[in-house]
C-alpha cells in the first residue's frame, strides 16, 4: 500500500510531482511518482519471476 507524501519530490527522478510513499525491498519508505513506481514494481516483478523460475530449475535437476 501507499500513503500520500510530503515534499512531493520523487526520490527516483528528483521532480516535484504528485509522489506516494512505499515500501522498498528493504522496508524502507521511499518516495516515489507514479511512472517511477511502475517501473519499480516492473523490476521487482521480473527479478521475482527470475528468482522462481531458477529455483524451480535447481529443483528439477536435483
């Protein structure tokens, strides 16, 4: 979930936009426009899919 930030800065691209706080990988909170958020979310789905797909191989060799 998101909640609504304060300066209205993303910490990403540095432009003062409409900007939302979320949770990173790291449980930190970061500060993000909704282009920058999408293209988060984008990576860190691809980096989960990746990280599945290469368990499920180990698993299937083993």
């Amino acid at each position: 979930m998101s909640e609504v930030s304060l300066s209205g800065i993303c910490s990403s691209c540095q432009r003062e936009v409409d900007t939302n706080l979320y949770h990173g990988s790291n449980s930190d909170k970061m500060e993000l426009c909704k282009e920058c958020y999408d293209q988060y979310a984008a990576k860190e789905m691809l980096q989960y899919w990746k990280d599945h797909i290469a368990e499920e191989e180990r698993r299937a060799n083993n």
